[in-house]
C-alpha cells in the first residue's frame, strides 16, 4: 500500500470510528436520519402480523440505539414496560401477542413468539439466544394441524443461554433455566432446572434482592 492509499484508509477508519460513536452516544446526522427513517414507518395502520415482523427481523433489530429500538417494538405492539430492553438482533413473532413487564432484559438473538401468546413478568433475565416456541405442528396429523402454546415466564426467573422453551410452557417465579435446557414441563417457583429434556437440579434460593436496569442504554 503506497503512502497516499494508506492516508485514505487512516482517515476512512477514523471517520468511521468518530461516526459510529456519535450514534452509539445519541448524537449527530446518524441519529436524526435513524429518527427520521422509523418515523415513517406506519406500525398502527399495518394489518398484515407478518408484514409487521418482517419489518421487526430485518430493520429495527438492527438498531444500535435502544430508545428509537423500542419505541418501535411499542409501535408494533410488543406491550413492554419502559425500564425492560430487548436487545439487538431478537427475532420476533406475531409482536402484538407479546407482553413484557418492568426491569426485564432480554439478551441479543433471542427468538420472542407471540403466536399463542408470550407473557414476561418483572425482573426477569433472558440471556441471548433463547428461544421461546409458541406453537408446533401435530406430529401424526394428516394435515400437520398446526395448535399454538402460550408461554410464560414468571417475575424473578431467569432464563440462561440458548435454553429452549417449548410451547405452553410456564417458567415459575423465581426460577432458573440452565444454559441449552429444553424445557417441555412447567418448571417449579424458584427451582434450577437444566439438561434435555430439562430436569430439577435444585432448590434456588428465593433470597432476591436484585433489581435488573437495562434500559435504556445498552445495545
Ligand atoms: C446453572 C449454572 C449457573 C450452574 O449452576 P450451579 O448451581 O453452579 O451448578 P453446578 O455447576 O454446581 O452443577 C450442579 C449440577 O447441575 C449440572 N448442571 C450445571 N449446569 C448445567 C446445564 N447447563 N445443563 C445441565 N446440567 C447442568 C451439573 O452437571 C451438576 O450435576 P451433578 O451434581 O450431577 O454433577 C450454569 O450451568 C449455567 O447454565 N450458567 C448460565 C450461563 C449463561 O447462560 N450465562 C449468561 C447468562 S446472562
């Protein structure tokens, strides 16, 4: 690379570099343009769910900025409370089934179906990558009937990496899902459970003094 060449790169990383931390701090051209891009989305006049996820999937889960991210998913109908944050890349389902209440987090790439209903209580921690199912297919149906699931996930649990939970599943209060579970029975109040299928490995202490804020910053 010659003299000139590398100047131009130097001088493109660091416009890069200023640029990206401008947004990343809520400031500058890039944030308005963002602003002004989601405004025009017509949320409230969509009919079509899958229209709306599709939105959802491949434009406001890239938002690197938390406010404008969840002012959208509000927009679409996902009911969540302003101190919980959904963060990047989470695929979502049938948005106006999901409710999601204060102080949760939800970890990037977690998969939120709202297709028989999805219902997060508070304080809850989902870690990234979880997948919750709200509906299956009947495996000796002619027809492969399709029935869905409500799911739900109760104030205080805890939710680990790439665990799995199936349709009309309840997570207790309080408990804890170990990482790459596959829960497919009612998990017990303040109980760990971990494996596949997912099993009771203990009592967890119901000693829970912690309050989970996320919001609205991280991405
Ligand atoms: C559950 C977890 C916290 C470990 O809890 P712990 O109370 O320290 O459990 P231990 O390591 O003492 O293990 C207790 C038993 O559970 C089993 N176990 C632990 N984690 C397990 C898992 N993920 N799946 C299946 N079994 C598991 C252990 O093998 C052990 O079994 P044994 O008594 O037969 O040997 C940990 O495994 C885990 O899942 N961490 C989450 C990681 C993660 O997702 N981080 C991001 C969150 S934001």
């Amino acid at each position: 690379m010659n003299r000139i060449s590398r100047s131009l790169a130097v001088a493109s990383v660091a416009t890069a570099v200023v640029g990206l931390s401008n947004l990343a701090a809520g400031k500058g051209a890039g944030r308005d343009s963002l602003q002004a891009l989601a405004d025009k989305i017509p949320f409230p006049r969509i009919k079509d769910p899958m229209v709306i996820d599709y939105l959802l999937n491949t434009f406001v889960n890239n938002i690197p900025l938390a406010d404008i991210r969840m002012d959208l998913y509000r927009r679409a109908g996902i009911k969540v409370d302003p101190t919980s944050n959904i963060m990047m890349h989470a695929w979502v389902l049938q948005a106006r089934g999901i409710t999601i209440g204060p102080n949760c987090i939800i970890g990037p790439f977690t998969t939120l179906d709202g297709r028989g209903g999805l219902t997060i209580g508070r304080n809850v921690n989902i870690a990234g990558e979880v997948l919750t199912i709200g509906g299956h297919h009947v495996v000796d149906s002619e027809t492969a009937e399709g029935i869905v699931g409500k799911v739900v996930i109760e104030d205080n649990a805890w939710v680990a990496m790439r665990a799995t939970i199936l349709p009309g599943i309840t997570v207790g209060e309080g408990a804890y899902v170990a990482a790459a579970a596959l829960v497919n029975r009612d998990v017990e109040p303040y109980t760990l459970v971990g494996g596949v299928p997912a099993r009771k490995i203990r009592d967890r202490s119901r000693d829970i003094r912690y309050t989970l804020h996320h919001a609205p910053n991280w991405v």
